[in-house]
C-alpha cells in the first residue's frame, strides 16, 4: 500500500532507486556479503545520481530534498542490500549533521564533496545511543569506518554533548567481522584523548532530536528489510512444491506471510507518519517497533524458505543476519524502550 | 499522535463522543459489566446526539459523515466501554448494510428509526466470517441481541451470498454468558428454515468488501482498548509505589508501556490509514494486527497494576477480557491470516 | 508421559483424586465459577478421604505422606477446578507451616482440626512475595479468606520475617471479586498492627526456601490447568466440524495441540523433578516457567474452541482465567525472574 | 541441576567430554568456524578416547554404551562446537543405524571402523523428514558430507522406507555454505537414480522409532547450545559495566538470564526423561521444545553482550547462527508439530 502523504517526487525517486539498486546492487550483493566487503564502486555511482547528498541543499551541491525523501531512498536500496543501504543512511546523515551543525566555512570545505561522493563520511553508534565520555575509554563501531574520509561521533564534555569530526586516522581498527552488516564497512574505534584538539567539534542543541532522526533512518533499511522480505518469500512460495503442491497453498505458509505482511505494512507507515512529524517520540515508537518488526519478518521469512534459507546463496539467509544486526546501529531495544517508558511517564 | 488525515471535523466529533463517553458511561460501565448488562439507557442518548446514524445520508435522517467519523466515534467510546462502543458498531453498520443494499422501500421504513435510535440493530457473526448455510444448521452469535428490534446476517443460497434482516422473534436464544464484551447483549442464535420467508433479502454484491469495513470498525474497538490501557497504565504507574519508588521509575515497568505504546500506535495509524482507501486487503491486515495488539497491550497493562489488574474494581481487568472477545466478533486471526495469505498469493 | 520418579502410592493417590474431582467436583465447577462462590462442601469431603493432611504426620492426624504427593493431589484436583486445587494446597501449606515453625502445643491445637477439615486454613499471597512491614501498610489478598477459619502470613519486624497466624476477624474485608479464581475465596486485609498482639508469631528460618515451595505447590495447579486444556482440546477437535472436516484435521491447530503439549509435558516434568530436590532456584525457575505454560497452554486451547472458547458453559473459559489470575499468588512472574537472575549471578 | 536419572558412569563421561572438548576443541573453534571448514582433527582424536562408538556394541568394536551415554557427549561437546557435537551425533548415529538393520557382514565390514573413526558416516537430513522418494528428485543436505567416507538416507520404494547406505562419490556436490553449523562439513546432495544399484539397501522396520530418536541427539546439541550461552552470559554479566555498573546488576539482564535458565533447564529433563522412555510422541514433544528453546536462549544471549553479541570474536554469535541452522537438521518446528499434533489426536 501506498501511504497517503508519498508525493509524486517521493515516487519518482523511488523506482529511480528501485532501478539502480537492480543494475548496481543485486549482482553482487551476495558475493560481496559472503567477502564482507563494502560496496564501495556503487557508491561512487549513487554519487553520480545525487544519492550522496539528498538533504543537502542546492547551494552545496545537493539535491536539496526532504527528509521522507531519504527515507524512500534507504528504503528501497535496502531491499536489495542492507548493508548498502545503511552506508548510503549514515554518509547522508553525516552530511546532514555537518549542515545543521557545522560552521559556513566548515559547510564549504566538506559538503560540496560529501554530496557528490569524492568524500564520503562515516559514524559512530553505540547501542546505548549515548555519546562516548571525554575521558574516551568507551569503544564504538564505526559505520563506513573501512573506506569513509572522514566520520563523525558524539563526545560528552562538561555534560554537554558535542559532535566531533574526525579525519580518517589510525584510531580507526581493522574492519570488525560481525554477524550480519557484512558490507558496510564496520570498524571499531577507540578515542585518543590527546588526538582530540585536531578535530573539529560543534555544539548540538538537542541530541535526541538528532538522533532520533538517525535512528528513523535506520527503521527505513528495517523497512526495506520486512518488504523484500515479504516479497521474496511470497514468489518463493509460488514457485516451491512440496508433497506435490505449491507451497503457497499450505494453511501454515499463508499464515506467515500474513504475519509478515501486516508487520511490513505497520512498519512502513508507522515510519513514514513518524517522518512527516516534528516529534521525537514518535520517531523512537517508530523505530523500535520497526527494528523489532524486521527481526520477526525474516525470521518468517527464512522459516517459509525451509532449508534454503539458511543457505548463502538465497537472500533471506542475508536478511536475516542484517535485520538482526541493524539493532547494534539502531540502539539496543531493550535500552531504548526504557527511555520511551521514562518519556511517556513523565 | 494524530494521524495526518484527520481532519477538524472528525477531531471536534472525537471530542464530543469523549465528552459523551466520560459522562454517561463511566460511572456505570464497571458495575453492568459485572452484571453482563446492555448500557441501553446509554444508546437512547447516543441517539440523541447522532451517534447512531453516522454513515447514513441526511435525507434518511442520518449524519451522513464518512466511514472515518464512524472509526473515530467507536475508537473514542471503546476507551470507556468497549462493550458498548461494540454495539454502537454493529447498530451503524447494520444502517450502512440497509443503506447500501436495501430497496428505496425498505430504506424509508428502516433507515429514519436507524438514525434517531428509535429501533435498534444487530448482526450476527462468525469467527470464521463465512455466511450461514441456508439449510441453517450452523449458530451464531448477535452482538446487540438482547435489545434489538432487528439484526442481519449473510446466507448462502445456490453459492450466493446473501443479506437477510429479521425481526427479533423466537429463535433468538437467551443471552449468551462470555468471558468479556458483557454489556453487548450477545444471544445465540440458529436459523430455522421455514421461518425465512418472512425475512427481508437483499443480495450483496461484494461480501469480502462489505464484511472487511465491518471488521476495520471492530478493529476501531481494538484501537481504543490499547489506548485507554496505556493511558490507564501510565497513570496507575504514576501514583503506585513499590519498594518506597513510584513504579514509573522501574525499568520493567517503562518497557513494558514503551511496548504498549508502540503497539498502540501503530494500530491506530494503520487503522486509519486502511479506513481511507478503497482496498480490502489493507483492511484485512490492519484489522487482524489491531486485534492482535490489543491482546498484547491489554496483557501488559494487566501486569503493570499487578495484583489489581486482576480484581473487577479496576478497568484493566475489563479490557483484557474485552480484547480477549473481540476476536470472537473480529474473526478468528488464525482463519484470516489464511485469507491474507492466500490473497498475498493469488 | 509419567516422570520416572512416581511410585506406585502416587499413582493411586492420584487415581483416589481423579475419582473425587470427577464425583465431588465436575458437575458444580462452572456454575461456581459464575457466582464466585467456594466449593465448601468439596472441601469438606476431602477432608474426609484424608486430602487436607497430607503433609501433617500421622501422630497429629494425618496423612504423612511426602511432597510430591501433595503435588500430585493438588494436580489432579485442578484438572477439574483450578480454584479448588488452589484451596487445597493453600490448607495444607498453612498446615505444613504450623508443623514446620510451631511449638508443640500449638501443633497440638490446631493440627488435628487442620487435618481432618475441622478447621480451614487460609494464607495471605503477595504478588512481589515479601513479608509484609510491621506497620502494616500494605495490602494483601487471602486465598480461602472468606470460608477459613484461620490464616497465616509472614510479617517483617526487624529486619527478621516471622510467619503470622491469625485468627478470622475483623480485618478481612468481603470477597474481592477476580477475573479467575473465583471459587477460591479470596479476601482482601490489611494488618491493623494494634491487634497483632493477640496472633500466634513464629520464626521462619528460610523465608526464601519455605515460600520456594509454596509456589511450587501453585505451580502443580497450572500443571493440572495444562493438563486438562490439552485434554479438553484433544476431545474437542475429534468431535467438532468445520466446513465438514473435524478441526483435529487442520494444520493449525494440530500445531497448537502440539505447542500446548510440549509445554504441558515440560511442565509436568520440571515440576515433578524440582520437588524432588532440594534446591530453591530449583524450585523458582520451575514453578515460573510452569506459570508462564499455562497462560500459553490455555490461551492457545480457548482459539481451538473457536466462538466456544469465550463462553461461560465451557471449561476452557475458565481454565483461561484461573490461568491468568494464579500469577497473582504465585508472584509476579517478572519479579520472580528477577530475583531468579539475581541468584544466578552471585 | 543434575536429573535424578542421571548415573555415575553418565557422570564421568561428561567429565571427560568437557576436558577434550576444552582441550581439542575451544582454541580452534570460532576460527574454524568463520572458515566453514570441520574440525577433522578433533574427529581423529575423539575416536581414539571411543567418542565414536559409542552406541556400538563390543563385540564390534564400540564401547556399547547406552543412548543416554551418546547424549550426554553430545550435548557436552556442543557447549563448545554445536558443529562438531553434530558430527559426532550424526557419525554415531550413522553407526547405530548399521547396527540396527545392518546384515551381520556388512556390520562386520564397517563398524569396527566407525568406531575408530577409521571411517567417517554422515546422513542426509531433511527440513521435513521424509525420506527421498526413489525417483530421486529432491536435494538432500549430508551432514559430515564434504569429509565422510560413507554416508546413509531414506529412501522410499514401492512404499516402504529402505536406509541406503553409500560411498562417497560424485553425488556429492561441493560444500554448501550455511548461516551455521558451519565445521560440519554439510554438502547437498541429489541421488542418481541409475547408481543406486551399487548401493546397500536396508530396511526400516520403524521409520518415526528410528528418526525420533536421531532428533532427541540434535536436541542434545541445542540442549549444549542452552547451557553454554548461559553460562557465557552469566559470566559477561558478572564482568561488563554499564554506566558504572555491572550490568548483573540490571532488571532487564537479570530477567533475560532468568527466562535463559528457564528454558535451559527444562530442555535438559525433558530431553533427558525422553530418552529414557520407549515413546516416539515423548522424543517428538522433547526434541522439538528443545530446538526452538535454544532459539530463544541464544537470542537472549546476544541481547545481554550487547553490540558485542554480533560480533565473530564471541561464542553468542555462533551459538545463534548453531542453533537457527540446528532446525534444518532436526526438522523444520513447523512441520514437526503438525505430526504431533496427529499423533496427539489419533
């Protein structure tokens, strides 16, 4: 189902990215995960396209659009590659916080090349969505670590949060091999103090307003998830026989893809309403429920795919890990529920 | 959250039917619960204020508002009486059957005393929302049953469906003793045979589309349980202290309304949404995720009062029997996700 | 399945009390049920057949049998009325209570009427399992309240918890009227501290290791709630039709009998092998999973009962909510889980 | 918690399973296991201390131990390597199969050395046990495939079941890489009809007898898999801090770890107390209880390391991948529990 506010423009972007992740992505996505290698030459083309810098404004180089706009766009490529789709997510928010944070000289040094790719940005997420003490003994994982310029992180000094930019350096480790995420280039990252006066740090107002729209983000590669998901498992289950009938006719197969259909549809539109309001706990409500939703829809969806969907070379034993990482970035949903409840009670 | 098709009209008929709801259900509704006592009193006056001829076009005496004022009226009432939000429901609905498939005679008869209240509806269901055979040996249960002058249900005749209405008479058993929705006047109910041709007939064109808005109103139901036990909860959790704290400072307790409130969000949101365009399935699959929800987030508010969750001085008590019953009405969500499944697949 | 460690005197002992349940108890359980009213002459003739001494050695009158014939008895019991099992466990913990902690000359006085049924015990429950302050502030419910004679509870005076039996008086309030457990008498108190001088105090060496198996004993009640939910559905689905297939022939719900069997048998199991050792995280991780089985086994038996799974006239109704309400007195299962992993941990 | 059933010879053979699984096993395993390839040399070592003949009686060869024996290794040997529990399950199992239907030549010919492990058995496994149809179109997964010498399947023909035992050869298809079970060395498989001629054809008395009791050793890997990932989170809870606490001292972590042990210790009796009974339907209800327990477990698992539960340098991220893939092997829940479900209602 189409929601009510998608625009003609979120549309049109839409089947653009819809094309290019079938040309770009889903030739290689499989190979690339199994390697657990960055897709890091597609990248460079949905630079070309203007994916790189969609919040951007034009004045930088940008597509200048909104922000349902970049939520349809990680969307749709996380329907044929998470990972992709949560490196796309995170180089685009970097941008976003550059221009919402950063000083007019420090916007024109970097977003003209951010927009268009030559750079490309990372950050650093913490389940506990909080921001590393300045005393710098926490560890992060670092999204686009292995291949980013340049990437970005929250610091707490003197009880204020600041966004710190980081030029690519050697506090960045090796790539961290994970469960799922394989493509996004994971580095885990440890802070030098000392290191600190190189970078550049800006204030932010309110982190939770700023992160709650990361986190949205992240619901959107969810999204994606629950839908390819949904939309393999139903062509699978019209294909497969078994005891000589299609799958698809079996009581047991119709009830799991309506369970991941209705999980699919919820999260879409929860996500999107959430999008196209200025509420920070509508967009936690949103992601949580979203992130949760994809857990359950692949796990549906590897279960309809019986023995093929533990195997690598089927998508949903690919969607599965991913969805079940996605948390890591997302905020784990245990914290991030106890913080709605405080929210709502108070 | 409101959702961003809501439109001033239907925000000023939510506060009126607020109003109507604190005013002259809550002080009763407990107590007839117990008893498994009809608020009759209660649907007289709702009549007055034009609660019972929503969907019905001026010129029959009805308001002549859209399908989403109705989702708002039974979403609003159903926080205070979900029994009662049930029968006012059913009575539109049975309106909106007579109005879409009656002749222009019996439109005249019925439709005026519909609207004002001066007679009442009811309608026979089916958890596996098929229509009676016409050999008539299945039962069914009449929500509105005690106290309606007329109720319909669907038959299948020579493979087609049809829509029969009846006056009550003799084959409307005593009330029916349920677990919860104690104050909708269910009675049991079987066809006899012989007694047909004195009912009215109608054919009805699309039985799917006619009972899946059917279903989205109950799922309305649903919605307002899930808010009401949230709002419930979170006040319970604000005045309860435990161990010398208010229960609101509990990490158990916050997730627990954090997972409420997602669920009760997104069962809204997708309830709308589905109440406003024109596609069955969308209908079907937020109808089944809503009743579903309910028994989630009715299940958690239960715990959240602890041991008072479970005594019939408190509402929660109440709304966990009440979601509990609702599937009755709704549909078996083991058999409509058949449905869904199959129609995912077809 | 029976677990290894039945004798043969537990195997009689639970033919005698299938025979009695299904005599003294099947034909008047519901319609108490519906009033809310206890089934004392039941109780009484248990009494006679020895079931309310079973734990009392045979020098005061009883029968001196071990634990796990108690927990068979009061297994089988619930089979037929959850709430008459609970009645009867509760009498005879308080019974084992006085034994355990009394002096001889009130072992003397009160443990011969305990065991022949003369006199009926009753305990205060408390859902977060703590003693109640000496100041008395706090509420309890009383199991057997209305009907016993006498009851017990524990109070905490100077740091050291001291079981309390009391006479029957003033304090307890009128029956509070639950969702489930409806024939189990249950009374609301509250300790009017002034009057604690006339109660018999004892010391509790283990507080933790004595209640461990009173909820044990509350575990064996959602044992028998399973049990017969498993078995009811069983007989139901070989005999009830659906469009003219029996039900037991459906996909769906073979996998719920199969999902209410497999925790009914773990259930079973655990419970037998915890009160076989003697160990209290043992005994707690037992008694909360089995709890946890019972809302999952009964809910899963009312959707096989379709329409018939909500109504008063049939068992599953019932057992659905006993199920529900036995957390209460069991103690909150998320706090159990609690102090479980606590106790793991250290 | 030690069954009651368990024996001092049960004792000491886990004693010894647990020092070489933390000798020959632990160094290797999770490097092993990112390189999908077997622990072959670990295979070596446990036939020379008789791990893998353990069913095989002495007079071939074995140590003629009982069933009881083989779980009690397995599930010992999986709280290191799911992967290599499940050869050497497979393996022995494979063994028994031979002795069971075997002719006297042929045991002679082939269980002195899979005893030794001079020679390695696999078996093909199927999502739905049921065995290849003799027109050989179905694919099958080979456990031990890529390094066996001889592995067996079902066959069916003309209606009845025949284990077809063969030597390695071109049927075998290179290694199939899955999510999990990842040193098992699985191949798939798809028999050519025109070779079976060379084959050796037993037949099956009792196909379910004999399969059941092949999935109760797979539930005796998720039973190690349950046990393991507990003890690892109850250790990483005892030594990670969070917010300047160690997180065993949160709700939420105490919570998790309780529903962990829950569900640990009930899979254990149930599967220990299954595989002391001669009952098909007890194996079926333990075996598939206890697979998706470790689903469960593991998933809580991962929870409580937080970001770095998906990381491939930790336990919990294989034991998760193990135990998903696990119910290929055992057979898909879904199915199982339509058989049961049968069962229970025949």
């Amino acid at each position: 189902m189409d929601w009510m506010g998608l625009k003609d423009e979120h549309k049109l972007l839409r089947q653009d990215m819809k094309r290019f992740a079938e040309t770009e992505l889903s030739s290689v996505v499989l190979e690339m995960d199994k390697k657990g290698e960055p897709l890091t030459s597609a990248m460079k083309k949905i630079g070309e396209i203007g994916g790189l810098g969609i919040l951007i404004s034009e004045e930088f180089g940008g597509a200048g659009m909104d922000f349902l706009s970049l939520i349809v766009t990680v969307e749709e490529l996380a329907k044929i590659s998470p990972s992709f789709a949560l490196s796309v997510a995170i180089h685009n928010f970097f941008g976003e916080a550059i221009l919402s944070y950063g000083s007019t000289e420090f916007k024109k040094e970097y977003l003209f090349s951010l927009s268009t790719g030559k750079m490309i940005g990372g950050m650093a997420v913490d389940t506990m969505n909080h921001p590393i003490p300045s005393n710098g003994c926490e560890e992060r994982l670092v999204v686009n670590g292995t291949f980013s310029d340049i990437f970005g992180f929250s610091v707490k000094i003197d009880e204020k949060e600041q966004f710190v930019v980081k030029k690519k350096g050697e506090e960045l480790k090796e790539e961290t091999e994970m469960m799922g995420m394989r493509s996004s280039g994971i580095s885990s990252f440890k802070l030098d103090e000392n290191a600190m006066s190189e970078d550049k740090r800006f204030n932010i107002d309110s982190a939770n307003d700023f992160y709650s729209r990361m986190r949205l983000l992240l619901a959107s590669v969810a999204c994606g998830i629950c839908q390819a998901s949904l939309e393999n498992a139903i062509s699978y289950s019209k294909e497969r026989h078994q005891f000589d009938r299609l799958i698809a006719s079996f009581g047991m197969v119709r009830t799991m893809l309506a369970d991941m259909a209705s999980r699919a549809y919820a999260s879409r539109i929860v996500v999107y309403q959430a999008s196209s309001v200025n509420n920070v706990l509508d967009r936690e409500i949103a992601s949580v429920f979203t992130t949760e939703s994809s857990l359950y829809v692949t796990d549906k969806g590897v279960q309809i795919y019986g023995g093929y969907g533990y195997i690598k070379d089927y998508p949903l034993e690919m969607f599965f890990r991913d969805a079940k990482v996605l948390e890591v970035f997302a905020g784990s949903a245990d914290y991030r529920k106890v913080l709605i409840g405080k929210s709502l009670t108070s």
